[in-house]
C-alpha cells in the first residue's frame, strides 16, 4: 500500500457515518461538547453558515451569530467527535459561496439571509 493509500485509510476511519445535510447560508444549531475539568456538557451554538470549506474528514464550516450586538464567529471540523449534532432551522437562499459581505452588515434585520421557499 503506497502511503497516499494509508492516510485515507486513517481519514475515512475517522469520519462520521451520518454527516449533516445543510449548505452555505443556512441557519443551523450546533450542539458542541465542552469540557469543564471533568464534566461534559453541551453548548448550542445558533447562527448562520458562512462558509464550509475542504474535502472529505478536514471539512469545515464556520457560523456567524450576533451575540449582545457583537459578531462572534466558530468554525468546527464538520466530523469532529466534538460536534454532538448539527440541525438546520431554516433553509437560506444564497448565490454565493463564501458569505463575508454579512460581517459588514449591522443590525439584526440587515444581517439575515433571505428563506429558501420549498
């Protein structure tokens, strides 16, 4: 086995069987597991996607919220054993990959993405 053989061997070990189904501009909930010393707890993270970015186990994707009027952005590997669940809320109507115009935009009306219509 060549050595290329051998990391995605390891990759798709690593990767989840149920990966969630959601894109850029959706609005999604992520549960995260925090450690505190040592207890587990879960911490939800509600926001929009901003962007998912690489292939295959080193997929990410960031979500943008407004905290206390102030922009806080996370980005979580998409497979990661510290990533309980991602659940989409609403579908986003987008034209873009990549959402960076929503980190100039202030206000909680302006700084929304329009809904997907099923």
């Amino acid at each position: 086995m060549t050595d290329k053989e051998i990391i995605e061997g390891i990759e798709n070990s690593q990767k989840k069987q149920e990966a969630p189904e959601f894109n850029v501009g959706d609005t999604v909930r992520v549960s995260a597991k925090i450690k505190e010393g040592n207890r587990e707890r879960i911490q939800v993270f509600e926001g929009i996607v901003l962007k998912i970015q690489g292939g295959g186990d080193r997929t990410t994707f960031t979500v943008r919220k407004l905290s206390n009027g102030i922009g806080v952005e996370k980005t979580w590997p998409l497979h990661s054993p510290n990533v309980d669940k991602v659940e989409v809320v609403r579908k986003g109507k987008v034209r873009r990959a990549k959402l960076y115009y929503l980190r100039d935009r202030v206000g909680r009306k302006a700084s929304k993405v329009k809904e997907q219509v099923q």
